[in-house]
C-alpha cells in the first residue's frame, strides 16, 4: 500500500529530523516517485551522483532504503521503506520499553544500535571500547564533569564487553533485535517477484496454465516467503543458561515498577545483567526489529486500556500475561502474502499456575476486586468455555453490549487517560468494594505467609482473568481448564475495540453529546433515514439535521440516496445516514499524520526562533555540560522556555504516535 | 469580480462618467463609512491544554532528544541548506521543492554572517555530506555501485584528479621559469649588470616561493578529508582537464571561451 499524501510528508519530515537534509530529499523523491535507480534519482532530485551516493549509503545504512540489483539489465534500484522511516518517531519509546524489560544497560545497546543502523557484533563493541576510553579520558582531564545524560550517570551503563554480550543475546532472544540478512534488503514487492519467478522456472516451466497451476504457484510462493523468513529469524545460542531470560524478565520488571513509583532514581549501580560468559559471534550483523518492538508496544497500549476500564492491579497481572504471550508473538499483524492464514482454533495462550508463578510479589491480588455476595455474581456463565468458532457472531453480540451501558462510560480523552487516578475508576465491582469496606479490609490484610498462600493466589489471579475475560472489552478468553484455566487474548477484536473507544471519544469531544449518541446509533443499527433517528435518539429533527450536516461535513458520516422511481426526483428518494468505522478510522490516521507534520514544522520555526540560545547549548566546548553552568541567567531561561515547548511538542508527537499505532499497526 | 465587471459596464452605458452605480463623487456629509477593524479570525472552538508529560512521556522524551542529539553530532548527519528557512513550507511540485535547497551554498552566503569569526570556532561543523569514513559499514549488505563510496576510493578519484591538475600547474610553471632564466641571463649581457641580475635573481625566487607553495597545497590535499574535498571537485565538474589548461593559456584564453560555455552547458544537462 501506497503511503498517503501526509504519511509522505511525515516521514520525509521525520528523516529530516533525524538524519538532515540530503537524505531527506533523497527520501521524499523516492516515497513520492516509487522505486528508482540513481541516474533518474539524479534527475528528480538535481542532486549530483556522488551526493546521491552519499545519501543512499546512509539510508541503507539506517534500513530507510530497500535495494534490488536487477540482473538483466544491471540497474540497481532503490525503494524507500517506510515502515522504518515511521519507526524513527517511535525511537523514545522503543529505547523505554527496552529499559523496562531489560534494564538500563539494554536501552544503552538499543540507543546505539538506532546510532549505528545496522551493524556487527565486532563494531558494536569497537563502539563501546572507544566510548569507554573516553569516559576514561574525561574523567582523567577534569574531575568535575558534569555529563548532559539522561540520567545524570557519567559512566555508561555498559561496563565490560562481556555484559554487552549478555544484553545482546537477551535482547535477540526476545526479538527486539534481530540478525541481519542480505534478503532483507529487498523490498517485500521484489522479493515476491524474485520468488515469483524463480517457482515459475523451476516447477512450472515459465508460465501457468489454469486456476488450478496458478493456485499452486501462490501456495509455493507462499511457503518459499515463509521459509524465508524463518531462515532469518534468531535461533538462539547453545551457549546460554536455561529459564535465564524469563526469571530475569520478571525482576526487571518489578524493578521497573518500583522505579516508577520513585521518580527517576535509576539503578546504575547494580546492573541488572550480568556477563554470564556466552559469546556472541562478531560478525553477525544486527538491527532493531520494528515488528516485535510494536508488539511490545501494543501490550502496553493494552495494559493501559485495561488499566482505564477495570484497574490497576487488574492491568498489572494483564501484563504479566501479555509478556508471557509476548514470547510467542513475532509480529502484531500476519502477513497474507506470507503468513498461512490458517483458522487456528486458539491464539498462543498461558495458564493462571503459569502466570502466577512469574507474577511478582510485589503485585497483590487480592486487592483491587471487591466482593460481592455470591447471589450477585454468576459466575457459572464465566467457566463456560468459549470457543473462537463464534467470533463473528460475538462481535456483533459485543456491539450490542457496549451500547447498553454506553452512558455510565464515558470515554476519556487521548491523552487524558494516563490522568485517571485508579481510586475513582467507577467500575461496577469497585462500587459493591467501597459497601462490603469489612470484607475489603480482610482481603487487604491477608498476607500472612500461611500454607494456603500459594493457593489463594492463584484463586485471586484467576478471579482477576476472569474480571478481565467478562469486561465488554474482552481482554482474554478462557480456552481449557489445565493449570487453574487457560488463556488466551483475541488481540483483534481487543484492538478494535480499542479503536471503538478511541473514535467514540474524539467525536464526543468534536461533536458533543449528541453527535456522539448518532454515530453510536448509527454502527449500531446501520443505515438510518432522519425520521427514524429522530425517534431513536429523541432529538429535535431540527438538532438532528443540523448535526447530521455538521458531521457529514467533516467526513464521519456519510449519506446514501435510494430512490424509490427511476425519476430520482427529491421527494421520492430515501436518505440513509451511515456511519463507516473503517472509514472513520482512516481518516483519523490521516489527520493523525497530518498533524504530526506539523508539529514537526513547528518545532522546525520554535528551534530557528530560540537559534541564539540553542546554538550557544551545541557549542562543541560546552555541549557536554548541563546549559545552567555555563549560561547566564537570560540566556538559561530562554534555553529553559524552548526546551520545555520542545518537550511539549515531542510529547504530542508521541501521543499521536499512540494513534497512529492503535489505527495502524496493533 | 463579477460583480465589479457588472458595475463597470453599467456606469458606462447608464448615467454617464463620475458615477459608479448610484455613488458620485460629490461630497456627502451623511454618508457613514464602515471603519471598524474586521472581525478577527474566530477562535478554535476546542482548545484545551493537553494533560501534563507523565514520567513516562519524560522518559520517552529524554531518550528521544538524547539520540537525535548524538545523531546529530554523528557523521552521517547533513545540516540544512535551504536558501530561505522562512519560505513556506508547503511546495508544488517538484521543480518548486528542489528549488529551495542552495547547490552552491558559496553562492548563497550571507554577506553580514556567513563569514567565519573567531568565535564560531566551538560552532559544530556543517556538513553537506555525510562523513562516510567515520562509521563501519558492511559492505556486503549495499549495492555493488555504492561500494567505491563506502570505501573512499571514489575520493581517491578526485585526489588523484587533484594531482593530476597540480602536476600540470606545476609543469606549466616550471616552463615559465626556464623561460625567465633565459630571459634573465639574456638581460645580464645589458649595461645594468647588477641590478638585472638581482631583479632575475628575485623572479626566480618568487617561483620557487609558488612552487612550494603549491607543493604544499598538494599535500595538505592529501591529507585532508573527502568532504573538504568536495567543494574542489564541484569546481572541476564544470571544468574538465582541458579546460584547467585552457584557463591558464593566455592566448587561448578569449577565443575557446564560446567552446568553454557550450561544454559547461553540455555537462549541466548531463548532471539533470
């Protein structure tokens, strides 16, 4: 799929930003024009070869750009690849995400791989013995120097080569780095054709005959793409300790919390990785897999969706579920070209005794549910198990749902939601919490260390999937008994979901109330005429008309005339109103893109504005040291008021991000 | 503005010069002339402060800023040479997009900043190129015609271009001077013996000056890196070795002048 108008401008903004003007233009031409060799690049971009040449090798270099050497005519061609020049807005939360799981040292290795693009083992560490060395030699020269870091540590976190390796190989074992091959490379297009026509040659002679042969030859494709790609996926090292990157995994993970919690005192001084000796060979090439990083990236997403509807220790123990099925999840979305699409009866899954297990113990179950009597609560209809056979129908079924109790949620607005505080969820188990407050004390208070510990947190746990598994939004479903109830989690219909509450909210904030009840109306019941929506909605026709037009304007929803006689005159035509998700959807990426452009132009004029100060703070003598040494008092609060409206707009750009991840990619 | 065509040709077919569709130019003291300032453009009717950064956000932030500063600083980063910043953003066209970047940004300085003072020596280095050299790159993984730009031997072309030029000079230079020598020991023979020798004396000194000079700038070349070098090769893309020799051969000088623009032109469209 071709990106859209403003996609292109986003990403040629987003290259500019990162990498500066040359590969900029070489960039946009390519998304602008498809694939070109340099002659006609040239041509486009009334650049010079040699510049071209300089350009391009940066860009391949950063996987900006596909490559494809065509023999036949001995023009080599290049692509843009856009899904890696998008990636660059999301470096900040990748180099994040990577902390969280992995400890500091990790986004240390992440940051320097976004540096480096795609590199060997063997530069990686040449890059970090020569970091080392200057560490050295600046703390040698001055005894008080006071690095600009993020974390204020003067010492990188990666100590000793040894630990780099430890980190490299947990990170390639949880997909979010990945060995490089040469056929990635090439752009999916091309490879399918390459894969295309060598099939054609070798099995079929040069060309097909019939439906029949033409089948086969997509189902050869297929598989041969499949193979591909499972060729280069990370086989592991025999070298590396059983049960190590799950046991570490869920330490970290605490220590995240905690950190959290307490502000931004990191723990530098222990790292969380230890050199536990394995090697990693120096000429294998490695670079950031975007695919798992999204996932990663949509498990948190998810979390904090859950985290919105039903709570925070519910969402706690959500995500110590996803991160099981996190292992086992390559990618956010399956390929049709490459992928079998095989109707498999369940997704990966886990079980409760799984999840309780790795569970830390800083998570207390027991607490964020209330009790209610047991006449109110049937669970009989929960240990039902549901089978994913019924899908299409329980998607209508949850439409309908969530229509029923639509005005008791009022969803909150992007960018609003990390604000919820967690005590004022008003969630209906929360209510009968707050009746029973006795019953709530004793659950609190139980945590003696008793026989029974182990198994009333499991009961807790499970009560807590369960919470999770009847909510509208469906987080999981139970697929088998084993283990104290398996799970599984429909990202799919979550995820639509999600986007359901996303569109909802923002044409609750752009339409008021009542635009918002029509739109809801109209997904539920479909097409409508106005006479009917009047009755339904109980509005004024007046109201109706003018808000029907006001949102028809602005593209959400549409109009469809059926006429009654081939006259089509006015007066026997039928108006339908209709609103499309997937039309609203896109449009909201669309102006999601558009708007992080120009948040990126804007941050362009604030920069050229604040020039003075900003390029006083870019001083190659001073660029080290933190800007309230060396700067005057003027000058600290004008570099005070352009980097907090820099934070700002780059705040907003990874918020949109958000959307554009929940539309896109998830 | 059909309208005011409307109104045009009535007053000339209607009542005559001086009055435009029932206003006349004779003074009207009733007459209320609007002068209230037009209206401003409205307000956004939905603008909200957006919640405050999270720790989260702050975190996310903070590694953002911190990699793009280091790419920044990086060798593959190229710095902006837009002919006017303050242009619009928005172009049409490719023609139009192209057109905004400076090809020869000597061309485009700015007279009162451009020129490097002394206390622009901490500035961070601009670069229209992206310093191939200071990074590893695999070469396996780029295409075959990009190799000889990974390596630098494509810099190794324009060195040796360079030289191959400063050979000439050279060369040129020293024919003058065993020219001058004649000429020198010619002028000797004359009555003002000592003055003509020491003036011949003098001449041949100042060659000497030049040439080492030029010896030195040879070298210096050597040394110095492929993107200072790639100001030097813009200038000899226009100009072929013929030419460099041209240029220095007086007498030829005005009469291939005609030859010179219709090559310069020639390799203008070989570059577009």
């Amino acid at each position: 799929m071709a990106p859209s108008k403003n996609a292109v401008e986003l990403m040629a903004l987003l290259v500019d930003e990162a990498y500066g003007e040359l590969t900029s233009r070489i960039f946009t031409i390519l998304l602008r024009r498809g694939r070109l060799p340099i002659r006609l690049l040239s041509m486009h971009t009334l650049l010079t070869p040699r510049q071209l040449r300089h350009g391009l090798a940066v860009l391949i270099q950063q996987g900006l750009v596909y490559h494809n050497l065509e023999v036949d005519t001995g023009t080599t061609f290049y692509e843009a690849n856009d899904d890696a020049a998008y990636g660059l807005a999301r470096a900040g939360k990748i180099m994040d995400v990577a902390e969280n799981r992995f400890g500091p040292a990790a986004r240390d290795v992440v940051h320097k791989l976004f540096l480096l693009g795609h590199c060997s083992v063997s530069d990686l560490v040449t890059a970090y013995e020569s970091k080392n060395k200057d560490h050295a030699n600046g703390n040698a020269e001055g005894s008080s120097t006071i690095t600009n870091d993020v974390n204020g540590q003067s010492v990188s976190p990666v100590d000793s080569i040894g630990q780099l390796h430890s980190v490299l190989i947990q990170l390639l074992d949880s997909g979010f780095v990945e060995p490089v091959v040469r056929s990635m490379f090439h752009s999916p297009e091309d490879t399918h054709s390459m894969i295309e026509r060598q099939i054609l040659q070798e099995s079929f002679g040069g060309s097909t005959k019939g439906a029949k042969q033409k089948d086969e030859l997509k189902l050869k494709i297929k598989n041969r793409m499949n193979a591909i790609r499972a060729e280069r996926e990370w086989k592991g090292n025999a070298k590396k300790r059983p049960l190590n990157g799950e046991h570490i995994n869920g330490i970290n993970g605490t220590n995240k919390r905690r950190r959290l919690s307490n502000g931004s005192s990191t723990v530098s001084g222990d790292p969380l990785i230890e050199d536990d000796g394995s090697r990693l060979d120096p000429t294998l090439v490695i670079h950031i897999n975007y695919e798992k990083c999204n996932v990663a990236l949509r498990n948190e997403a998810l979390v904090a969706f859950a985290k919105e509807r039903i709570g925070e220790i519910t969402s706690l123990i959500f995500a110590q579920g996803l991160a099981i099925l996190e292992k086992k999840i390559p990618r956010c979305r399956i390929n049709p070209s490459i992928d079998k699409v095989v109707d498999l009866p369940d997704g990966p899954g886990f079980t409760t005794k799984e999840l309780t297990t790795v569970l830390s113990k800083a998570v207390n179950p027991g607490t964020g549910i209330g009790k209610a009597s047991s006449g109110e609560v049937n669970t009989r209809a929960l240990e039902r198990l549901e089978s994913r056979k019924h899908k299409s129908e329980e998607v209508k079924i949850e439409g309908d749902v969530s229509m029923g109790d639509g005005p008791d949620e009022e969803p909150t607005i992007n960018g609003h939601t990390h604000l919820s505080d967690i005590e004022d969820d008003d969630d209906p188990f929360e209510e009968g919490d707050k009746s029973n407050p006795a019953k709530r004390r004793k659950l609190v208070t139980f945590q003696a260390e008793s026989s029974g510990d182990r198994e009333n947190r499991l009961e807790l746990v499970k009560k807590h999937l369960m919470l999770l598994a009847t909510d509208d939004a469906k987080f999981l479903r139970r697929t088998g008994n084993n283990g104290y109830g398996e799970w599984t989690c429909d990202f799919e219909t979550l995820v639509a979901k999600m986007q359901e509450s996303e569109v909802d909210a923002l044409l609750l904030e752009n339409f008021g109330i009542s635009g918002h009840r029509l739109a809801r109306m109209l997904r539920r019941l479909g097409k409508l005429d106005e006479k009917t929506m009047v009755d339904t909605a109980k509005l004024k026709p007046k109201d109706i008309r003018t808000k029907l037009a006001e949102m028809q304007m602005a593209g959400v929803i549409d109009i469809q005339e059926v006429p009654r006689d081939s006259n089509r005159t006015t007066n026997r035509t039928i108006f339908l109103w209709f609103f499309d998700e997937a039309r609203a959807a896109t449009m909201v990426t669309e102006h999601t893109y558009k708007a992080m452009s120009r948040i990126l132009q804007r941050l362009d004029i604030e920069r050229r504005r604040a020039h003075d100060v900003l390029a006083l703070t870019k001083r190659s003598d001073v660029r080290d040291f933190d800007p309230e040494v060396y700067l005057d008092a003027n000058q600290l609060n004008d570099f005070r008021a352009i980097d907090a409206k820099i934070d700002n707009l780059l705040c907003q750009i990874g918020r949109l991000d958000g959307l554009i991840g929940l539309f896109q990619e998830f | 503005m059909a309208g005011r065509g409307r109104g045009r040709g009535g007053a000339g077919a209607g009542a005559g010069a001086g009055q435009l569709k029932g206003a006349t130019w004779e003074y009207d003291a009733s007459i209320q002339l609007e002068s209230k300032p037009a209206d401003l453009f409205p307000k956004h009717p939905n603008l909200r402060k957006p919640a405050p950064i999270t720790t989260k956000e702050r975190r996310e932030i903070d590694n953002f800023k911190k990699l793009q500063d280091q790419i920044h600083r990086g060798p593959l980063y190229t710095q902006p040479t837009k002919r006017d910043p303050n242009a619009p953003a928005k172009t049409f066209g490719e023609e139009q997009f192209n057109k905004q970047f400076g090809t020869n940004s000597k061309a485009n300085m700015d007279p009162f900043h451009g020129v490097e003072t002394y206390s622009m020596r901490y500035a961070p280095k601009q670069r229209t190129l992206p310093k191939l050299s200071d990074q590893p790159f695999n070469k396996t993984l780029f295409p075959e015609e990009l190799w000889s730009t990974l390596e630098g031997e494509e810099g190794q072309e324009v060195r040796n271009h360079l030289n191959r030029a400063m050979e000439r000079k050279e060369a040129m230079l020293a024919s003058m001077k065993a020219a001058e020598n004649g000429a020198g020991s010619g002028a000797g023979n004359g009555a003002d013996n000592g003055a003509d020798k020491g003036a011949g004396a003098d001449a041949s000194a100042k060659t000497k000056i030049l040439l080492e000079k030029i010896h030195k700038v040879a070298g210096d070349e050597d040394n110095e890196e492929l993107e200072e070098e790639q100001d030097a090769e813009d200038v000899d893309d226009a100009y072929e070795d013929e030419d460099l020799g041209e240029d220095y051969n007086a007498e030829g000088y005005f009469d291939d002048g005609e030859d010179d623009q219709e090559d310069e032109a020639d390799g203008g469209d070989e570059n577009y």
